[in-house]
C-alpha cells in the first residue's frame, strides 16, 4: 500500500464555481453550459511509495497546486480515487494560517493547532521550534515587523517540527537566505532518511535535483512524465525551450 | 485525517479574534459599552418622554432586550462571514472547518460579557438584589450562545455558495429587534404571540426580564422552548454544515 494513490484523478472547476451572487445562482439555472468545464486535473494515476521522494514539476496553471491540494484533502475530485496514508505536513503558501498582528509565539501556537497538534505536544517542541527557525528575540514581536524570509523561517519550524509522515512544500524554498536553506536542506534529508515521504513543487532543478528522486511533470492539467528526476526534469527543459 | 484537537484550535482562534480587536484599543472595553447605552437612551427617550407608557424601570427593560439582541446580531453577522474571512487558512490547511463559524461566535463572547455586567450593574442600581434566581442567568446565556453557533454554521456554509446571503442576514436582524419584544409589550398585542411564542431569542429575553426585573425563576416551559430550540438549531447548523463544507473548496 502506498502512501499516496491517485487513480484516474479529475479536478473540474466550472467557469461560474467561485464568488457567487443570487443572480449567477439564477443565470445557472436557466442555462447549464458544459463547455465551461476547465479541467485541473485530468485522468491523472500515480502511486507514491512509503519513503518516496518526488518533485512535481510544470508551467504555471498546469495543476501542480492543485494536485497539492488534493493530496492535503483540501478539496475532492469530482472524479477518480484518492488514497492518502500518513500524517501531513503541507507548506502550501508562505505563512498561511499566520496572522501578522499576532506575534511569532502566538502564531506558533495557532498554526500548531490548526496543524494538528495537541496542546501537551506543542508545549514540547516549543523550544525547539522556536530555536530551529532562529528569530531569537522578534519571536515576541508582531509577525508584520518580520521580513519574509522570517516568516518563511517560521513556517518551516513549525511544519518540519510536526513530525509528519509526508511532508509537502509548494515552491517555498527559495524565500530563505543560504543558511537557512541549508538548515533545513539537512532536516528535510534528515526526515528523508527516517523513510519518510516528501513531495516537492518548485522551479529551481537544482533543489529538486538535490531533494527527489523521482518526478512528475504535469501539462494542462494531464501526467505528461513520471520517472527519475533527472530525466524528466530534462524532458520538461527541453519541453519548454521547444515550443 | 486530521488529528488535532478541537478546543486547542478553539482557544487559539479565539484568543486571535480577542488580541486583534483588543490589542490595539485603548478603550476597547468602553466601546462594547457605549452601543447598547446609546441605543438605551434613545429608545428610553422616545418611550418615556415622547410616547410615555406605562413600563417603570423602562431602562433595565429595555437592556433585557437589547443586550441579548446585540450579541445575536453581531453574532449572526460575523459567523455568517467567517468562512470567507478566513478564506486563505480553508484554501491552505486542513482541519475541520465547523471550527471557524463557532470560533467567529465565540469570540464575541468577551462583548457579551461587558454587556451582561453592564445588564447586572442596571439591575443592581434599580434596586433589584442579587436572589437565588440568578443561578438561571448562565444557562440562559449559554443557550443563547447555542442558538447563535447554530444560525452561524448554517449562514457561514450558504454564504460561500451566495455571497450576498451576508446581506440578506444584516437585513433579517433589523426586522428581528421589531420580531422581539425588545421595547414593546407581548400583552399588548396578543394577536401576534406566534411571532415570539416559539422564537429562541424572544425566550431569552423573557427570561432575563423573570429574572431580573421580577426577581422569579423563568417558567418551566419557557425553558423548555428555549432549550429545545437552541439544541435544534445547533443541530440544524452540523447537519447543514455538513452538506455544505463539501463543495467549499471550489467556491473560495
């Protein structure tokens, strides 16, 4: 059994889902346009393996996020399956879930929560946190005195300190300065020796080249590669310089 | 899926809503105050100078009403916007998303506290003593808060679907302080009992004025309803919530 399955995956969004008022409501009613469907994700299978390293790679808009979000479960495919086994740990956006009146500590706690931590264990890793992300003294400050590097930092504490079975990380890494990147470079190997499973988005080959073994490369929403890093990344380049 | 604990994220979307309000309000506390004392004023001016009636103590009748009212209302209002409030936090983390309205009610729960010791402070300076009776003033509050986590798990799911429902519920509350007996009185127009005999918020202002004005435990059966309604209303907004919640995804 796998950590993460997907089989003949589509995320629809319909023109008209999103903000809505009575009048759309209305409108929809009285004509059904099938033709506005835009496909996310379509007919996409895969299956990652405990302890699996993979990037996810593709142009904007091609549904990398998307497929992201449907591993968290923060949304359902209208069709196809899902499987997830593991704790998660999700880097979608820098600092989402942090309020930046709140100070770095208050916001510790709140994200922690929101993670899924208990009460009892954030207490614990408290120390710990707030050492590994480095802010020392701004950790009593309001968030909206930090640079986004700090906000970064501290993201990163709190998700890689969660101890996950996969950790996810949307195209966040490369906010952080050298130091920090190599910090947590050696924690996410560190989570990688420990056989865990890691999936990456991010358009700098050089980190995924360092993070994964394996890739995905995602067009329009549909699978187009999934094989070692190194050759789909090299695919995807040749891809994109091609038109 | 998600593994966490209920009333930590609870305490900590609170204590986010308190901190943000409060933090950066000198006088945070006397601006919970001064809404309710001014709507006590006008309304004490126009139903005792310009319409005179027949109601003594007509100040501490009226906060019965108006303080229960205000807490429904503000209540209502922020639950119903919650969710896309916190649009960003639904769209990146995974937990369960029931949390959010209740958390939007609870946290003007600070404000309602204000207000009651506002109420009690009237109550005292009238004359009415502290009695056994008071015992029953916390259950008629938590009720309330039941009732208000209710209509907010219910409005905040239909809000993300039409945004304009928010609206349609700032509309509702203005015709719901003349749907509750806030400056009026029920005996007066018995015709219209319907209107509040089986509405839960018109219940608890009844029993703030058995308790306070008439220094007398609420009858049995204006509890009952009182009771019977919240619960059925909290029930509704799961029910409800859970439909909805499926679909928040693609409408954020």
């Amino acid at each position: 059994m796998g950590a993460i399955q997907f089989q003949h995956v589509s995320k629809i969004f319909h023109r008209h889902t999103g903000q809505k008022l009575i009048r759309h409501h209305f409108r929809d009613w009285f004509r059904r346009d099938e033709e506005h469907d835009f496909y996310a994700l379509k007919d996409v299978s895969f299956q990652i393996a405990d302890g699996e390293n993979v990037a996810v790679v593709g142009r904007n808009g091609a549904g990398k996020s998307t497929m992201l979000s449907l591993v968290c479960g923060l949304g359902a495919p209208e069709k196809g399956t899902i499987e997830v086994n593991g704790k998660i740990a999700a880097l979608l956006e820098l600092g989402s879930g942090f309020h930046h009146d709140l100070t770095g500590l208050e916001n510790i706690y709140l994200n922690a929560s929101l993670l899924g931590f208990s009460r009892a264990r954030t207490k614990q890793l408290l120390d710990s946190i707030v050492e590994f992300s480095g802010i020392g003294e701004f950790i009593n400050e309001p968030l909206r005195t930090y640079s986004s590097g700090m906000v970064l930092r501290l993201a990163f504490s709190v998700a890689l300190n969660l101890e996950p079975e996969i950790l996810i990380i949307d195209e966040v890494l490369a906010v952080g300065d050298q130091a920090f990147q190599e910090k947590c470079f050696e924690k996410i190997f560190e989570f990688r020796h420990s056989g865990k499973t890691l999936l990456c988005v991010s358009h700098s080959p050089a980190i995924l080249l360092q993070l994964c073994d394996r890739a995905l490369w995602l067009d329009h929403g549909e699978l187009m590669m999934d094989g070692k890093v190194a050759d789909v990344l090299q695919a995807y380049a040749g891809h994109t310089v091609s038109p | 899926m998600w593994s966490g604990e209920y009333s930590f994220v609870l305490q900590n979307l609170v204590l986010k809503d308190f901190r943000i309000r409060y933090r950066n309000m000198s006088l945070g506390i006397f601006w919970s105050l001064l809404n309710p004392l001014v709507m006590m004023a006008v309304l004490t001016f126009v139903f005792t100078v310009v319409i005179p009636n027949r109601q003594p103590q007509f100040p501490l009748f009226l906060l019965c009403g108006l303080v229960p009212f205000n807490f429904f209302t503000i209540g209502w209002i922020s639950g119903t916007t919650s969710l896309i409030d916190n649009a960003n936090l639904i769209k990146r983390v995974p937990f369960p998303r029931e949390i959010i309205p209740v958390a939007s009610v609870l946290s003007n729960t600070l404000h309602l506290l204000i207000q009651i010791a506002l109420l009690l402070g009237f109550a005292l300076w009238y004359g009415k003593g502290v009695n056994i009776h008071w015992l029953w003033l916390p259950v008629v509050w938590v009720l309330e808060v039941i009732l208000v986590c209710g209509m907010a798990l219910v409005f905040s799911g239909l809000n993300v679907y039409t945004r304009d429902i928010r609206y349609l519920v700032e509309s509702a509350s203005t015709v719901l302080f003349y749907l509750v007996p806030i400056f009026y009185f029920p005996a007066d127009s018995p015709k219209f009992a319907f209107v509040y005999q089986y509405n839960p918020l018109a219940a608890v202002v009844f029993a703030l004025r058995f308790i306070l004005m008439e220094g007398i435990a609420p009858p049995a059966s204006l509890m009952w309803r009182l009771s019977i309604g919240s619960m059925l209303m909290l029930g509704i907004g799961f029910l409800v919530f859970r439909k909805l919640k499926v679909g928040f995804y693609n409408h954020l």
